[in-house]
C-alpha cells in the first residue's frame, strides 16, 4: 500500500499542510468502520457513509485508511468489474493475475489473511457500472470488513442489487458541518489569525454548512488577512467583501 500518514485521534480530518481537525463526519464514519470491525462473527461487515458533496466524506475515509491500515481504493467512472478488483490489487501490492477469477482469489486471500478492512471510495460509480456485486463476493470469501463511501443516492441505488443491501450493517449518513466543525476548520485553515463568532456564522451560513466551501472562505479570509496584516477579524472587518456559496456568479451587462 502506499505511503500512509499514522494519527492518534479518531475525530480529525486533514488540511493542507497535512495536519488533521477534529470533524463529526470523520468521527461518524470511523466508528461505523469500528463497529464492522468488532461485529459478532455472524454478523455482515459492511458500512457505507453517504452524503452531498462537500461533505468531507472522502478526507473521512482517508483518516479511516490510515487508523485501520485499511486498502483505500478511489473508484472511477469507468471502472469494470475486473478493473475494481485490478485496483485493488494494486494498493495490495500484488501482481493481477490474468483472469478475473484469478484476481479474485488473490484478493480474497489478501483480505482473509491480513484481516485489513477494504475502503472503497466513490462508490457510485461502480454501483453505476452494476460491478458492485464484485464488492459482496470478496465480502462473502473473506468475511472482511468493507466501508463503501457514496453520495446521497447511493443507498437507493444499491436496492435493485437486494442481496448486497441486505449485507449492509451501518447506514451512516454524513452530517453538514457545525459550529464546533466550522471552529475546527478555521484553527487549521486560518493559523494565527482570530475570526469572530459573527463572520464564521456567516460563513456557514452563506455555505449552507458544506465543509468544503467553509474551507474555501476560510482561506479567503486567510489570504486577506495575511496581505492586510491582520491577527483577529470580525463580520464588520469583512464589510462587503464576497463570501463564496458554491453558486457562479451571474453574467453581468457589458
């Protein structure tokens, strides 16, 4: 696998300079993985985390890789069912066999033997392709836990596919980001400089909550503040000054 980066705290997710807050959705999606990881022997070992866009999803599901030393795949729009289980091989370090069949043995036996978790990420896509059922096969021949990360749809998605639902343990659902997330983005995003309680409400605010987007602004006040010389920052300093929605701007009159 390749190099991962090894944390301490269940709750934190990772920012530029690769250091890592603590946010309810890496919290979330950690236990969910834990959870599959202890279940009773009887029980199915796959949890999902699903959610909009922006979420944090993705930066949970690398925190996860990294406590459980799980194999962590991004999965891709145009992956087939022998290229999802070449993927894998590959963050497995192992050469792919030449059938798929094949393939699926080398994986299976790495899953069992190791007893690391599989994270797939941007599962859609494969849910899309219908090569998910590949995912309940390796779950089935190695009793492995495996946490799938989907957008909002992705549990409606996988109902035509009833005996991979049924397999599921946790449904977690990713939160929008909260006052203390948005506190824990700031210290990360903003290091040495003081935002006012007023322009981080407005900054939730004005991005509906997205983690994502509360980090764009976030270094946009950053940015602002560095070229102005500024420590501490309040809505009134901020004044008129745009605060980025995620919408483009209309087309103004020439």
């Amino acid at each position: 696998m390749g190099q991962v980066m090894i944390m301490d705290k269940a709750t934190t997710t990772i920012n530029p300079n690769g250091r890592w807050a603590p946010l309810s959705n890496v919290a979330l999606c950690s236990r969910a993985l834990e959870r599959a990881l202890n279940r009773s022997p009887n029980l199915p070992g796959m949890v999902a985390m699903t959610g909009p866009s922006g979420y944090g999803k993705s930066m949970a599901a690398s925190y996860c890789a990294n406590k459980f030393s799980g194999f962590y795949v991004e999965c891709r729009s145009y992956f087939t069912k022998k290229s999802l289980v070449a993927a894998i091989l590959k963050e497995m370090d192992i050469r792919a066999g030449r059938t798929l069949t094949e393939m699926m043995d080398q994986a299976a036996e790495q899953l069992d033997l190791s007893q690391r978790p599989l994270i797939l990420d941007e599962s859609d896509h494969i849910a899309d392709r219908n090569a998910i059922e590949i995912v309940r096969d390796l779950h089935e021949m190695a009793r492995t836990s495996i946490l799938l990360i989907g957008e909002e749809q992705f549990p409606k998605k996988l109902l035509k596919f009833e005996r991979f639902h049924n397999r599921m343990l946790v449904w977690q659902l990713a939160q929008p980001a909260n006052a203390t997330d948005a506190a824990a983005l700031a210290d990360f995003y903003c290091p040495g400089v003081a935002i006012a309680e007023d322009l981080l409400d407005r900054v939730c605010q004005v991005s509906r909550n997205v983690p994502r987007r509360i980090c764009v602004n976030l270094d946009n006040i950053r940015d602002y503040c560095q070229k102005n010389g500024l420590k501490r920052i309040n809505l009134g300093d901020w004044g008129k000054r745009e605060i980025y929605s995620g919408e483009a701007p209309p087309r103004r009159p020439a």
